[in-house]
C-alpha cells in the first residue's frame, strides 16, 4: 500500500468515526423500567396508560413504513455510491458503535468546559489507537478505494463536528505536508503525525484577517546566517486565531505566514513550526499558546490563538514542494500559482457533503417526530392529527427532503469533474479551473446556507422540543451553522461567482465560447425567450434559464453604466454586489435543479423509487421558482397565471409525497446512535425516551438543591 | 400605592434588572495592561504595535460618530418614551451595575450544568433582597408610571433572559393571582408571593401538548365529600414540561388542568398547587419534579417537569375570579370567556418590545464591529477598508436598524390601542377585541421571526467572532430564537391573522362594514387598482394594499372552489394554509410600513433627526418590497421597471444611511454591560478585548493541561 493510498485509507477511518464520537447511547427500552430508583421518581408512571401511548407512537411509524410507495434500499445505495460502500460503511460503524469506550458517561453539556475537553480528548486517542492497533478495521479500510468513498461518507461532519481536538490533525496537518511538503519533507514528518508521535494543527486565520490571505500580518524572515526563519508577530491582530487543537493538544503546526527574504516579501507560505517541548508539552520559549474561549457550538475542539516572538525555525521547515528559499536566502517562485486551486475546490466539495449530512439527520429527527406528534383539531371533535397532516408543516420538511437530493447530486457532479480534470490539471491544463472553482464557490456556499437554515427549520418545527439538547437538533444547528462562515465566507464566495459570471458574459457578448455551466449566458435569437407553453421540468428548467440570463444581463448593464458615467470598475462593483450576489445564487440554484433532474434521470432505480425521486425534484423546481418568482416574472420567463399553477402543484406535491415522507428519511440509513436524538429515534418512543433522558440530570439526582440552601432558603425565611 | 400598582412597579424593577444579570463587566481599558502573569502569556505582546492599532480602533468610531446627521438624544428619548423614563432607566441601570453582587467570578459557559443554576440563583435571590431592603430602589420606582414603562424598558428582555429561575414568579405567577384570583385569594397569596416567603410558576404546557390548550390531559377532579380537587397525570404525555423554575426553585405553582366535577369535564382551568414542603423544600409526596435537561439556551432557568398522583388540594385552591366550583360540586360559568384575551395580547406585545431589545443589541454589536473591521481590498494596492464600505455588509445591518424602529413603531400602535380599549373591554365592549387580537399575534410572529434571523445576520455579519461566546451574539440568538416558539407558535399565529383575514374579507362581501386594520378589504371602484405613477411613500404604502388584497383575494377563492367541488371547510383550509400564512405575513408587513410611517410623520423630534428617520422608514419599505416583489407584480401593483427603480434606490439609500450607522445605534443607548460584548463596546478596543476574555478560560490557568498526562501523553509515545 502506497504511503498516500494508505494515508488516505486511514483518513476515511477517522472521518467516519468522528461522526460517532459525542454520540452516546440511547437508552434501550428494555431499560427504561428499570432504573426507577432515584427519589424523584419513586412514584413515577406507577398507574400511568404509559403502554398504550407508547403503542400509539411506535404504530404511528410503523403505518408509515407500510405506505412505502418505493424502495427504500435502492436509495440508500444511491446515496452512498453503491451496495458495497453501504455494506462497508455498515461493517465500520458496526466496529465503532459496539466499543464502549466510545460512550459517555453524562452529557457533554453537564459538564465544565476543561471536562468536556477532557472526554473528547480520550476518544479522540482511543480512535486512532484503536485503529493502529486493530487489524479488522485497517481491513475493512483496505477494501475501500479512498479518498472518492471518504468524500461520500463523513469528512464533512468530521470537518464540523461539536468538538475532536484531533480533527485538525488529520484533515489540515498531514494533508498540508503531503499538498505542500517535498517527498523528504514528506517522509521526515508523515510517519511520526501517523502514529501520534505529534499532533498537528494548521494556523492560518489571524484575530485579524479572516478570508482575505494577503492581509496575514504574521511574518517569517530568513537569516541566511542561521539558516532559520524568525517567526513574529507584529501585533495584536497578528495573533493566529480559531485553528482547533491549537490551544492545548497540538504540538506542531503548519503556519502561514509572510515570507521576507532578502528584505523582499513574498507573500503568506507554510511552515511548519514546532509548538511545545515533546517530552514535557510545555509551550516553547517565544511561542503563546492558548485556548480563545467558549464559542455557539464546537466547544471542545479546542480552538486555540498563538503568537510568536522572534522564533527561529530551520530553514528546511518550509514546505518547499512549490516555492523555496535556498541556503543563501533566494528565493525560487513556484511553477504555476493556480495549482492550490485544487486542494479549495476538494475542500469546498466536502463541505457540500458534510452540510447534506447534516441537513439529513435534522430532516430524519423532524419528520419522524412529525409523524408521533399529535396536536390541535384539523375537523373539531375528531382525534388529534399527527402534525405531518397540516400542509404548513409538510411546507417546512418536505423541500428539505428534496434539498438533501439536490446538494447531492449537485455535489456529486462537482466532484466527478474535478476527478475527471485532475489529471490535465497536473498535465498543466489549467482551462476547466476557473469554471470548477467557481462551482465549488458557490455549491459550498449554497448548500452550508441551505442546510444551515433547514436544519434550523426542522429544529422550530419540532416545537419546543426542538430547543431541547436531547433532540440534538440545537447541536446540528451550531455546527451547520459555522460551515456558512469557514472556509471561505458565503458572501464572499457569491461574489466569486458573480464575477466568473459577468466575464463570461462579457466575453460571450465579444464572440467566446463559453464553458458548460455558463454556456446560457451566450446570446440566442430572440424567439428562444419566447414564454413557455407548457410547466414541463424541461419547461421550468428553462424558465430558470431565461430568468438567470435576464438577472446577469440587468446587473452587467447597470454596472456597465455606472463605469461609463466615469465610477472606478471597483467602486461600481461595490455598489451594485448586492444584485451580483443574487445573481450568483440563482445561477447556482439554477445548476442545481439541472443537475438534480439528470441525475434522477440517470440513476439506476427501479420505476417507483424513480418516481418519488422525480416528485422531489419537482417539488425543488416549484418551490424554488415560487421562492424568486419576481425573477421569473421580471424576465418574462413565467406569467402571474404559471406561477398560480405552480402554486396549485406545491399544494398538491406535497400531498404526494407526504405518504413517503418517513420512508425517505429512513432511506438515509443513519443509525441510532449517529442521529442521537430523542425525537428521531427509530422507534419513535420519543417522550419516555425524553424523560429518561431528563432524569440523567445532575440537578435530579438531589431532589433538594445546594445551591437552595445556599441562596434560596436564606430569601425566603427572611421575612418571617 | 395600591397593591396592584406597587405590584407594577415592582415588576418594572424586576425585568429591568433581570437584564443586567448574567451579564459580567468588560475587562476595563486600564486593567489590560497588567495581570499579564500567568505563564502562557508573560512576553505576550512585549514588542508588539499595540498602541497604534488600538488607537485605529477607537479611532475608527470616533470618526463615524463626527460624521452624526441628527440627534443621537432625541432617538434615545422616543425609543424611551420621553426625556423623563430615559433619566429613570439610566438611575436604576446604576443602581444595579454598581453593585458587585451581581457580577460573575467567570463565565457561565465554564461552568458545570449545576453550577450555572447556582450562580444565577444567587444573582435573583439578591435582586429580589435588594429591592425589599434599599429604599432608594423603591423610591425610583416609585417614579415610574407603572406598566407602561414597564413594556418599553424591559419585560420583553427579563421573559427570554438566559436564565433566571425566579423569572416566572414574577412574570406568570404573581400575575395569574392578580388576573384570575379572586380579591380574597390575591390577599391569601400576593404578600406571601411578594416578599420571596413563597415562589411560584406556571405550568401549562405538557410533553405532549403545547399550544392547543384544550388537548391539555391533567385532571383536577373535584371530590365533594372531602371539599377537595384530584391533580392527576393519568399519561407520560400529560406531565408538565417546560416550565421556568420548575424544576428546583418553586414550591408552589399555578397549574393548568382540566376540571372535572359532578363526572363533567369543564375545560382547563388555573389551580394554585404547592409542590415543595415550605420547611424542608422536599417535593410533597404524589408531586414528582425534576429539571428536563440542557437546552439550545436558557440554560439556568430551571425548566422542570411535573407530575401527579393523585394529589389533593384544597376547593379554594381554583383560581375563581371568572369560573367556580361551590362546595357541592356545582360549576359556575364565567360571565365572558374572552376576558383572557387582553392578558394575551398584553403578553404578545410585551414580545415585540423584548424582541426588538434583542435586536438592538445584536445590530449595535454589528454596527460597530463592522466599523472597526478592516478587510480585503476595495481598490487594489489600497489599505483594507472598514467591512462597513462593502454594499453587501450595509445589506446586510442597515435594514436591521431600521427593523428595530419598525417594530417599535408598530407594537407601541398596538399598545396604545390595548389602553384604549381595555377599559371598553371591562364594561363588556367586546367589538375591538378580535382585531386587537389578531394585530398582537401577527406582531408577535412577525417581530420574533424578524428579529431572530436578524440578530443571526448580525451574528455571520461578524464572521468567525460572532461564533465567539464572548461577542455575546451566540446568547442574543439563543434567546430571541425561543420566541419563535413561546406564547404561540408563530406558524399558528399567522393562520390565526389569516383567519381573521378570509372572515373579514368575507363580510365585506356581504357588505359589512370593516375593523381599521382590515378596512383595505373592502371592495373598491376598479379605478383605485390603477397602477401608480410615482413611487412616493404613500404610493408605496398604497402598492401594498393593492398587493395585500389581491393576495388575500385569491387565497379566498381558492378557498371558495374547493369548497364549492365538495370539500370539507377544514381540509379546504388546511390545503390552501401555506397561502394563507404567506396572506398573513405580508398584511402584517403592510401594517407595520403604515405605522411606521405614520409614527416618523408624528414624532416630536427636529427635521435632521426626522430625516434620518423617514431614511430608514424608505428603506423598510423599499426592502421589503423587493423581498415580496412577486406579489406587487402580480397584483399589478407595481411594474417591473418600477422594482428596477426601487433596486437602484436601494443602492442609494444604503450609501446614504451608511455614515450615521453608528450614531444610529449609539441612540439606542445601550450600556456595555447590557451589551455584554467584546466586539460591540463603545469604546471599540475589540481585539484587546477578545484576548482578554481568552485569557480566562480554565483551561489558561495551566499551559499543560490535566488531560495530556491521562490521555495525549500515553498516545504520543507509544509508538516510542
């Protein structure tokens, strides 16, 4: 096994098992009867109906399991690219789940912060023991082929989970030294970070300087006397800021930093610089080190800040596999700049991945909970309705469902191009980047909005519930939520976009060809904007089209304006980035309903699987082009009379697919311990399932306070 | 002082000061530079460029506060409610942040789950002891003319806090006795309640009920031969779930449960329960409490279950004043049962006015951050400029600003006709009830949901260090979330408006004539539906009542035909409710535009301030237009060359608004302890700040921490 397809292997292991991690058991209903010993709840459900209720829960799911109107393991498969990736990812969780030292004693949330860094530092060691010393997994690791399954199973939830202190480590340490490193650099480091012998971080983002990587102030100035480099921090705001693991695990780090050399800058480069002593872990002299304080969510990964003062490096710690710095202090630039292009693109893809998982697991909570929630009256004086029967509710979940699909196959299409390219880009055929860049821009900041703002959705529409740690969903949310911010903030990365798309526009109004996914923006004959005769998918994909087209030509003309009446094109840029940033959106949706609707076409179901498939994929189109109807209104792609239509149709798909509603998220395969939740459990014993879980506080476990001997009794005895 | 005005006033005291809790004082300027002693930072900063960029920071608000078009005082004192309440709130703001009682020794988020609900426990107790032992609080309070300032200073705020377990004592407690006891039973009960002898709360909500009131399971079952009720939990559905104060604190509580007498089920009704032995605190046997466990936020407040066994209290213990069972088991009715409705819409208003506190807050934080915040190039091969330049961030929090006024703006309207009408309403004038109704809870909907994804805005404005506990926006949106769901769910608020909407659009077609609010539902000339020729604030206004109407006219006849094809009313309306929401929203937004309006056009302040004033009411508007263009295009309302006219006025307003951003949040004169925030105080010095709070976390005090040597220590050499 190759050092990088083994790397690889080993990465895919820790992705998926991060997932696992922070999960802890539910407890099985064969305990809950048990256990009823604590004071308070000595009396407890002693006569309560509780058997017949839970009944009507668990019967409740299993009515909409027997609706099925496809099948559901032929989406599973989809999904996960194939029977075997399934059954792996099976096998792998199989291994992972049934290890109790992956369970916790108390919720994270029940402890103190140095705590809750504590246990999620001792399974973080546990996994990669675990995996360096067990030969079952390092087997099932070799039947997969790498790094395409690992994009397609976990490291984005690993990318964004509550909190492993290792994660950086692993998706930012050794991936930087194999990008960046030479094959020495390689060897003298890879095998030590493999083992564990060091922990590393990646320490880019300054307290500062965020998106914009030119502006770093920390610098790295060659002594040619030495042979070292002078790590400094010049300022406050130099100070590195947010990397995980750097406050207190880490004892390496890949830095970026300015690099001077001969009195000459040349611009932020990695080094990789030693943070604490390997024997003691005591911060080194010149180096500060610490943790920068609770945060929304991810609190036990240890974010850290750091500074330098004047700390000297070896020269050969720079990673020099595109520049370098010799002995004497030149300094040789790298063959092509664009080749990092690789690596963000990869990394965004990811996110895509990651942020649909997540999004997964918040719509499988909500609707299963939707289909066991009963409430209000739908005809007075009849039962009360499960809450999935109320068209608002069905509003809320369903498009959710769909949107699972849509950054799915979107992503899905993404990644096959930048495999399909990345060899003519090593061949240096640079062409196809600026076009997957700027797909991978705005899939990244699509679908982490979308899942960010649909989990949030699922976590309202489960009530107050929903506010519960116990339903997980308040965790989902805090960790989608970061992903809108990281790795390129979404605003910024629309007006990437946009400004890939008005130079293809410009350049399609000069007579270019143009790359696929912005071939619409080449002028037609006008009969081709005709309006739409019919509603077809192909019809409202081409609505889409219209709409898009006029959206990017209003703006282009505006800005186009603004330069003739004598603006700087930046200035003009600026006032107009809000319409360029809704520009950059639609066409993004816009390459997301095409691909969702071929990638239905193409996929290899049977007919009633396909089926639900394609009610979904209708169901993005119409509520998408009901979401920007004013676009398609605008551009005439649509009448006020189609888009009544498609408001009727909204009502009716959603009636469609409610039956199914259940059975889809069951398609998603997530295991118990994976959704960690209360409400979305399998089973759909939610409210014994919550009691227990609100008996575990150690608030219960006395039934008078401390504290209300300490604060409270003293008030309330003071008058008398 | 009458018992129900000191009652007021003591509230008054209560919710401002709950504010102040939980917030912890800001590192002041001074003590930065020393206390550099614990290890991790001892030559932290020793030659770095500090002075310089701190001053650059403070310069930078400096600036934009020179640049004020208006009186910053003026707006203090509208939002305030006169020159006199400022003066009051400041007073007792200092009172209150003088005392160190309620400072922290550390942030909440370091500590254990059961330590936190000690710390804050301490924080009320000593409120509650302050105000019945300083004279002086008394005095200021005394000031006060009682509710009124109550709603603008306050409630709002103290009713999401992060968790004071004595809140609901206050807010929902004491209330309910004074609202629905008898004058006998508010004697037994509000002095006892008052001193902190005895502490209550409310306990409505089940685990399986929450806004259907009537779906509510516990029973009270009157037994005549022992002059007692029965408090019974016949289900785990039925236990009471959610309560504030529940769980720990209170011994007593006010209890919603459905009564039975004479084998007759009356509905819900409000007993006084005690829970807790008032010697020993130990819950009373067939009571059984607890905490239900960690939430997304409002972490100390002590939310509790409850359940029955058959517990038995006195007849006396029901609340009486509308309903009452007389000793031999006869039920008599209320003479009205929509009294309850003014303690509603009191309640959803004081929401609003919460709500836009919240707002405030986060959109200062904003503010200021992004005025300090430098970032990427405008031009290139210039400086970084203040985040604030870019189009997109004024996007992003001028709108937000001008929320806040519309909000404001909007619920004082409602406020001041609740006093209108209260009296009519006890002489037994029910006609405006409905209305006031329907404007309280499609303000409540509108303003928590305006609100909560405006102070998450403000949260990704800040990029990466909004995701910092210590910009407080984590909090701010934790807390202004859970109004989305509180006191009615906003998606049942909405299909309440709307169900005022299609009655009152009905009766219009019946030729009634037709509450204020909804007045525009009459039927007019066609001519009145022409489009508009210019676009001035009354003709956008107008625009919206033609978009409205159209909007609300044709949900009606959808209505209409699937009733006429055979459909039941109830499913009918369930098929066509996603509309019906949507009418509702947006009759909403169109009353606050036109309160809005009409409250700059009558404000008491000089033409500068009124313009910056009519500035933001064009911008509400504007941008809300743009947000709902489909339905003006629709309608006919508006044309599509008039949205290009309004998007480019967008441009306009934004760049126009940006240089009094700062003083306009300035005006809203919030304290930097109210604040809480590194990255919002006045003073600007945030990264100084950030580091300051880092500093302190548990895991600082040791540069190694515990959990290397049991964990990290024994996996980094093991491969040795």
């Amino acid at each position: 096994m190759s050092h990088s397809k083994a790397f690889q292997l080993k990465l895919y292991v820790f992705f998926n098992v991060i997932e696992l991690l922070n999960t802890r058991e539910l407890q099985p209903l064969a305990r809950l009867h048990e256990n009823q010993s604590t004071h308070t709840c000595t009396h407890l459900h002693t006569d309560m109906a509780k058997t017949s209720e839970n009944h009507q829960c668990m019967d409740d799911l299993k009515a909409e399991r027997e609706r099925c109107s496809f099948n559901k393991h032929e989406i599973t498969t989809l999904l996960d690219g194939g029977e075997d990736k399934t059954k792996q990812r099976r096998k792998i969780e199989k291994v992972f789940l049934s290890d109790p030292e992956f369970l916790d004693a108390t919720r994270p949330e029940y402890l103190s912060h140095e705590d809750r860094y504590a246990n999620e530092l001792r399974k973080a060691c546990h996994m990669i023991r675990k995996f360096n010393e067990d030969e079952e997994i390092q087997q099932l690791v070799g039947q997969m082929d790498g790094i395409r399954t690992l994009m397609g199973s976990g490291l984005g939830v690993a990318l964004t989970k509550d909190g492993n202190p290792l994660a950086l480590h692993f998706i930012m340490f050794m991936p930087s030294i194999m990008g960046q490193g030479t094959v020495e650099q390689q060897g003298e480091w890879m095998g030590r970070a493999w083992s564990g012998e060091i922990i590393g971080t990646y320490a880019q983002t300054e307290l500062g300087h965020g998106t914009f990587l030119r502006g770093l102030e920390t610098t790295a100035t060659y002594d040619p006397s030495t042979e070292e480099f002078v790590l400094h921090s010049p300022t406050i705001t130099s100070t590195k800021w947010w990397p995980g693991g750097l406050g207190k695990t880490a004892n390496y780090a890949v830095v970026m930093a300015q690099l001077y050399t001969r009195g000459r800058c040349h611009g932020p480069h990695p080094f990789i610089v030693q943070l604490r002593d390997e024997e003691t872990h005591q911060s080194l002299p010149g180096v500060t080190l610490g943790e920068i304080g609770p945060r929304l969510g991810m609190n036990t990964n240890d974010n850290g800040f750091l500074c330098f003062s004047h700390h000297r490096i070896p020269r050969t710690h720079l990673l020099m596999k595109h520049s370098q710095v010799l002995q004497d202090g030149t300094y040789v630039r790298p063959a092509n700049d664009k080749l990092a292009y690789g690596t963000m693109v990869f990394v965004r893809v990811a996110i895509c991945f990651d942020t649909y998982r997540q999004l997964q697991r918040a719509v499988t909570i909500a609707t299963r909970y939707s289909a066991i929630r009963r409430q209000s009256e739908l005809v007075p004086g009849q039962p009360e309705p499960q809450i999935l029967e109320y068209q608002t509710q069905q509003y809320k979940i369903l498009p959710l469902i769909a949107t699972v699909f849509g950054i799915h196959f979107a992503a899905q299409s993404v990644w096959q191009t930048y495999n399909d390219v990345t060899g003519s880009i090593h061949d240096g055929n640079l062409d196809l980047l600026p076009e997957l860049h700027t797909l991978s821009c705005g899939l990244k900041a699509l679908s982490s909005s979308d899942a960010a703002n649909g989990v949030e959705t699922c976590r309202l529409s489960c009530g107050g519930h929903g506010y519960l740690a116990s339903s997980n969903l308040p965790r989902i949310y805090t960790t989608t939520t970061a992903a809108i911010t990281y790795e390129g903030e979404n605003t910024v990365m629309w007006l990437q976009v946009a400004r890939y798309l008005i130079k293809s526009f410009r350049e399609a109004r000069q007579g270019h060809r143009l790359h696929h996914s912005v071939s619409y923006l080449t002028p037609r004959p006008a009969s081709t904007h005709a309006l739409q005769t019919n509603l077809s998918n192909a019809a409202l994909v081409e609505a889409f089209r219209v709409a898009v087209s006029h959206l990017v030509g209003e703006v282009a003309a505006r800005l186009q304006g603004q330069c003739d009446s004598g603006m700087v094109f930046e200035h003009a840029w600026n006032a107009c980035s809000v319409q360029l940033a809704r520009c950059a959106q639609v066409h993004i949706r816009y390459f997301t309903c095409e691909e969702f609707l071929s990638g239905v076409e193409k996929a290899e179901v049977s007919e009633a699987t396909r089926g639900v498939l394609m009610r979904l994929c209708r169901l993005y189109l119409v509520f998408h082009i009901i979401g920007n109807q004013g676009d398609f209104l605008r551009s005439g792609a649509l009448t006020p009379s189609d888009m009544t239509t498609l408001e009727e149709e909204l009502a009716t798909l959603l009636a469609a697919l409610r039956p199914d509603a259940v059975s889809l998220v069951d398609s998603f395969d997530i295991h118990d311990r994976i959704l960690d939740s209360t409400l979305g459990c399998w089973d759909g014993n939610v409210y014994e399932r919550m009691f227990e879980e609100a008996k575990k506080s150690p608030l219960n476990q006395k039934d008078v306070p401390d504290a209300y001997y300490k604060y409270l009794r003293p008030l309330m005895k003071a008058s008398l």
